[in-house]
C-alpha cells in the first residue's frame, strides 16, 4: 500500500482537484445542452372552440461535441421562424398509419393507405398547433411495397420542394419498406432541413375512416413526435431520419426487425440516434455526416434527381445466397439487362460456388455487383473497384438502392459508380469517392 501523503502535499491536491472539476463542469456546460422553446400560440385548424393547451415545454437537445462545435448546425437549430413557430409540412404516402381496421381489437386485419393525411393531423388538433403550423400534401396512399422508383424520384422532388418554404418535412408511409424510402430520402434530398420518416405498426381506426380508434394504435403519437422533431430542427444536417416508437435513428443504419412487434425498428449496430420524452427531444449521437454541415458542396451527395430523369435509373436486383445456392437467378438477370447486382451473402458476403461462377460470367458482361452480408449486422470489407466492391455494413435493400443511383448518375463509368458506393455508403460519410491505394490487391470479397 502508497503511504498516505504529507499534509504539505494535501493542499495542493485539494486545489487541483477543485480547479479539475469546475473546468470539467463549465465545458459540460458549454457543450452538452442545447434549448430550444415552443411558442404558446392558438391552435389553427381546430373544428370547434377548445381550451387553449399548456404552453409546451423546451425542447432540449444534448448535443455531441461534434454538434456544438458546428457552425451550420447551431445556425439552424437557432434559427426561429418569423412566425415564431416552425412551419411543418407532413408528406402523406399511406401505409398502416393510414390504415383502417374491422374492429377496434383488429391488429393485423385492415387495409392500409385509407384515412387522407390531413385527417390524420386534424386528430391532432388543437395539441399539434402548440408546436408547428402544419400543411398537408396528400402524395399516394396505399402500402409501401407498391410504390416504384419513378414514385420514389417524385418523392423526392415533392420534399424538396417542400422545404423551400417549410422548416420540415414529416413523410408518413408503411413500415414494411420504410427503411428504403428514408434511404431514398437521405441519398437524393438536396436541402440540410429536417426530414423525419414516421409511420404505425397498427391501425390509426375501426370500420371506417372516421371510426373509433383502434385500441393501442401508435400512429397518433408517432405522427405528433414527427412533426415535433422535424420543428425542433434538432435533425437539421442529419440527412433523413426515421422515427417511431419515441426513438429515431439514421437511415442509413435502421431496419425493421419485426413483422408485429411495436419496437420493431433498430440499428443494431450503433444505435438510436436520439429520443423523445414528452416535450424533450434527445439527441444521443449524430450521424458522420453532421460533419460536413459547414460544407454544403460535401455534405450533398451527387444525385440530384432534378438532372436526371426516373427513366435513366437503371434496374439493380438482389441475390440471396443459401447452401447449395444455384446461379441461375444471377445468370438470368444479368440477361435481363439488369445493371447492378448485390449479393446478400453467407458470413461475410460468401457466395455458393456456383454462384460465384455465375458472377464471374455476369461481371465480364457488365454487370456491377455489390457484396453485402445477409446476417443482418456486420461488415463486408474487400475491393473498392469493379466489377464487385464491398458493400460494408450496409444491408441489401440499401446498398440496391445506393447501386442504382451510382450507376445512373455515373452514366456507365463503373468505377465512378463503384467510388460512390464505397465512400458515401460508407458509415464514414464521404461524396469524394474513395479507391483502394492498390485495388488489385485489395481483398476479394468471401466467395
């Protein structure tokens, strides 16, 4: 055992060990709370004479370093609206949230893309014009998984457009394939503004659209935390967020884990980006790209939907890889005139070996695959260049969406397209483009 120290080195010690602390709690101070309030005004929109709600409570963001020392950040989340409070608009698609149901104890038996989506704001009314003033465009209204890519490129015209005079944007639409359209969202928006995907795992109402509410539905608290987090603009450089279930997180990284269960979206991975308690809007972490706030030129990726047209996207197709898998599917598409492939590989990205032949063949041809891993969580790593690069950690639906874009845009340079895909799919963030300092001698992909 240390012997104790002298009392002439007590005082010392004692003095710095207070001057330690106050330095530790001043800079905590200084970067880890952000307020933001809400104005108390009227509720515009309500139907019938209401008492006037509580005045809201301030938002507060615990901001990252990262955050608190980016100058475009704190700019816009400082930012308040000449109305004094933020303009939001909610971009209805459908889906669940959407959805009406035989009975009000009917989970899973309903039909989706029902209810008009200023309906569903007006439920929220008065409580929701405490916090924004809310426009509504109704842009489809069906499931998710009926909408294709030239809607998806209207899509994004429609937010964008949007947010030239918005301070957010709310998309709702069904959660079987939300995570694609905030993909989407988060690869080809132009604007910095808040953009918040939101949805329900259960019907909004029973037997009709104006029916009695389905017991434990999500979507009218979903709804109202989206329009919440998209005003607080404490997402604003985050690219497009997902939010359901009091938590949000980044496209890029979130899927859907369940087909029931409430808590059905997560990123494994890394994490929630943040989280709503009541009035206080939490921000744990920022995705990568935060970092490029000050740098607009960088911070947007190169797809600009306004300078291409839906039509010259060009199809990508995924693989599913199995024991024994065979490589006639690869081999069909790739005669199909199919572009892009990923390949949602065993492990590490393997692929059978039949499989691999049929790839080889296909990439000789002209086909650009992508090497991703079907496990859920977990990187591939390997070759940054054609005809097959690493797909990282990014899953297949998303790294088939990314496929698509690159190779569209790059108007059939594979290793521009490639580039693309191995930095801004990168959880690093990065729209320079990225090669291997010797990409013959990088790692292949697990066959």
């Amino acid at each position: 055992m240390y012997p104790p120290a002298s009392p002439a080195l007590r005082r010392p010690l004692a003095v710095a060990l207070v001057v330690v602390l106050c330095l530790a709690t001043a800079l905590a101070t200084a970067v880890a709370t952000v307020t933001l309030t809400r104005s108390s005004a009227g509720s515009p929109g309500a139907s019938a004479p209401a008492p006037a709600p509580a005045a809201a409570a301030p938002v507060t963001t615990v901001a990252s370093a990262e955050l608190a020392t980016n100058a475009a950040y704190q700019q816009a989340l400082a930012a308040a609206p000449p109305s004094g409070k933020p303009n939001v608009t909610v971009i209805g698609t459908g889906g669940t949230i959407a959805g009406v149901a035989t009975s009000r104890s009917s989970f899973t038996d309903y039909r989706a893309g029902q209810i008009p989506i200023a309906d569903l704001v007006a439920k929220l009314q008065p409580e929701i014009g405490v916090v924004a003033d809310v426009e509504t465009i109704q842009f489809g209204n069906k499931g998710s998984g009926s909408y294709t890519v030239a809607e998806f490129h209207a899509l994004t015209l429609a937010v964008d457009k949007a947010l030239e005079t918005s301070d957010g944007v709310v998309v709702t639409s069904g959660t079987d394939t939300m995570e694609e359209f905030a993909y989407w969202l988060d690869l080809t928006v132009r604007s910095r503004k808040p953009v918040v995907m939101t949805g329900a795992m259960r019907p909004t109402a029973a037997v009709s659209v104006d029916g009695p509410g389905v017991i434990g539905a999500d979507g009218p608290a979903n709804l109202y935390n989206a329009i919440a987090l998209a005003g607080s603009r404490a997402t604003s450089c985050f690219g497009t967020v997902l939010m359901l279930g009091d938590e949000f997180h980044a496209a890029r990284d979130v899927t859907k884990t369940s087909s029931y269960r409430m808590d059905t979206f997560q990123t494994r991975e890394l994490g929630v980006l943040g989280w709503i308690d009541g009035t206080n809007v939490k921000v744990g972490r920022a995705p990568s790209r935060v970092s490029m706030c000050n740098n607009p030129a960088k911070w947007v990726t190169p797809f600009d939907l306004t300078t291409l047209p839906a039509t010259d996207l060009p199809r990508t197709e995924i693989v599913y890889a199995y024991q024994q898998a065979g490589g006639e599917g690869i081999t069909a598409l790739a005669a199909a005139g199919v572009k892009g492939i990923v390949t949602a590989g065993t492990g590490a990205g393997g692929v059978s070996a039949d499989q691999s032949a049929a790839r080889t063949a296909a990439a000789a041809a002209g086909v650009l695959f992508v090497s991703t891993t079907r496990t859920g969580s977990g990187s591939v790593y390997g070759s940054t260049a054609p005809p097959v690069v690493a797909g990282e950690d990014l899953l297949p639906q998303k790294a088939r969406l990314l496929l698509m874009l690159s190779l569209g845009f790059a108007k059939g340079d594979q290793a521009k397209a490639a580039a693309w895909v191995t930095s801004i799919g990168n959880p690093e963030w990065s729209t320079a483009g990225r090669v291997a300092a010797n990409p013959a001698q990088a790692p292949a992909p697990a066959a």
